[in-house]
C-alpha cells in the first residue's frame, strides 16, 4: 500500500508540472544564469537600478536583457555610460545569442566568450579594452557580426581558432590595433558582406581568396602596411585600400603579377561607410543557413579620415541604431 501510495503522489507531481508547462529539463537554468548575471553586475559600474544580484534575471526581467524559456539569450547594453569589467563569467550564458556593450567605457581584457557558441553578434565598439585572448573567436560556430572598433587592445593579431566563425557575415576592427596578416581563412566565409580592418598595423598580401566570396560588398584596409598586388575584385565590391605605401595595383587589372601602380592616396578615394542595425530578435540557437539581414541604409558619400586621426567619432544614430560597423 506504501508503494502504490508514493507512485500515485509521484504522478500527481508529474501532472502538476506538465500542467504548468514547465520543462522539466530547464528548471536549473535560470539559477545557472542568476549566479552568472550576479557576477557581470558586480564587475561593471552603472547597470540598471534592477539588476540585483541574486535575483532571477528573467523574472521578472531585469531592463535591457531578453529572455526566452528562462534563460538570458539577449543583452543589449549599448550607449548605457557603462565602466568597469567584463566578468569572465559571461561564458555561462551559454544560450546568450547577442552581446551589445557598444559606446560604453568598459575597460579590462575580454573575457575567452569559449563557451557562447550561440553567439550571433557581438558588438564591443567604443570602449577600452585592454587585450585580447588567444583564443579569441574560437568558439563563435553560430558568430554572424562583430564589431571591434576603437579599443586599445595590446597588439594582437586573429588566430587560426577562428576559422570556425563559417556564418560570419560582418566583421570590423577599426583602431584595434591588429598586428600580422590578413587570415587566409577570411575567403572561405562565403556569407562574408563587409571586412572593414582600417588604421591598423596589418602586413602582407591581400588575400585573392576573398575575390571569390559572391556576398561580398564592402573592404576596407585603409592605412595599413599591406604589400603586393591588390587582387582584381568585382565591381559590386566598395575596396578601400589607401594608406598602404608598398601596395599596388595591376596595371592589367588580372590582380596577379608583380608590377602595376602605387595605390592611391586617401584624398583621392571617397567611399560611402557601411552603418546596419543589430540583428532583430527572436534568433535561432541553431545556424545551418543565416537568414539575410536588411541592406544597409544608403548615407552620404565622405572620404574616409586621415591616417593621423587617432580616434572617429562615431556616426550619429536613434536608440534603436547604435550598431556601426
């Protein structure tokens, strides 16, 4: 009779929870979020009044996150006049899909972000970063946009680990100080769009795997030190290479060979600079084949800043357009 007794409240349990739609396999996560949340509130300085650490950050929502089925898959905290660091407990957010902390003055090195495979976007522009982990981009499988620009990151250079960013579509490292080459790898994202790597430190050849990519629409390597031949790219292409004494251009416009013509002075180039939106929730934890993004608006042709500019202003946007890349 004890027996039958502890089946039937057993099953009892287990129809309560079904009725409240609780999936039984979650239950845990919002605590696992909830200590990792605690943590990020701890190490930045000026988070929202309802950031309490120790409360479930989903419930009720603390401001700027966006949750789905109790876990953190959003935090949009662009613009906010954040300091401070970032937690390297940020790699518990293992559903998180998009990070903004664009326009703040976060400082620190970035944390590893190995574990965020979800990871669609990543926008870290305008702020002060210090440097940047080796394995940086090594677990970005899922990866779509990132945006690195104007952060005094210690000279560091992109290592092969990230060849398993294959979804990447928009990447910009403007003022971050990059040293090296340019990752061959580069032409094999056949969903790149933009590749925008100016007023860096970066050497070598431009890499004619890129002149392949059907997607690809707008190349900056504006004030760099790259060498060679600049490849014979296709005209639907915006290509920004002034600023790179040792480069050159084919006379015979076949982007192969060793003679051709300096690369023209920055006066002379005048390209319009590419601005998009973040990627607009819901998103889907699970990449085969990204959905394309809308086209970026049209803005007035400018030439692009001289190479003794050390910092750009960035473009003036509404709320709801704070990514630029």
């Amino acid at each position: 009779m004890a027996v039958l007794l502890r089946r039937l409240v057993h099953l009892l349990l287990l129809l309560l929870l079904l009725a409240a739609d609780v999936p039984i396999f979650c239950r845990a996560a919002p605590a696992a979020d909830a200590t990792a949340m605690a943590s990020i509130a701890h190490s930045l300085t000026g988070v929202p009044s309802n950031w309490v650490p120790g409360n479930d950050p989903c419930n009720p929502k603390w401001d700027f996150v966006s949750c789905t089925a109790g876990r953190v898959v959003s935090l949009n905290l662009g613009n906010l006049s954040l300091s401070g660091v970032l937690s390297e407990s940020i790699n518990g957010l293992v559903a998180l899909t998009s990070l903004q902390l664009q326009h703040n003055n976060i400082s620190g090195p970035l944390p590893s972000f190995s574990s965020l495979s979800n990871l669609q976007q990543l926008l870290l522009d305008f702020n002060s970063f210090s440097s940047v982990p080796d394995d940086f981009l090594s677990g970005f499988t899922a990866i779509r946009l990132i945006n690195l620009d104007s952060n005094p990151f210690v000279p560091w250079s992109i290592s092969n680990a990230a060849n398993v960013c294959v979804n990447l579509q928009r990447f910009s490292a403007m003022r971050a100080n990059m040293i090296g080459t340019i990752p061959e790898f580069f032409g094999s994202f056949s969903f790149l769009q933009y590749l925008r790597l100016p007023y860096n430190d970066l050497s070598g050849v431009i890499p004619v795997s890129l002149v392949g990519l059907k997607k690809l629409r707008y190349v900056d390597f504006t004030g760099n030190n790259l060498s060679g031949v600049v490849p014979n790219f296709s005209p639907n292409v915006t290509l920004m290479v002034s600023g790179n004494p040792f480069l050159v251009h084919d006379e015979n416009g076949s982007g192969s060979g060793s003679g051709g013509s300096p690369a023209p002075s920055p006066s002379l180039v005048v390209s319009p600079l590419p601005s998009f939106n973040p990627i607009t929730p819901p998103f889907n934890p699970i990449i085969h084949k990204p959905p394309p993004l809308p086209a970026p608006p049209r803005s007035p042709l400018r030439p692009p800043p001289p190479p003794d500019v050390h910092r750009l202003h960035p473009l003036s946007a509404g709320r709801g357009e704070r990514n630029l890349i």
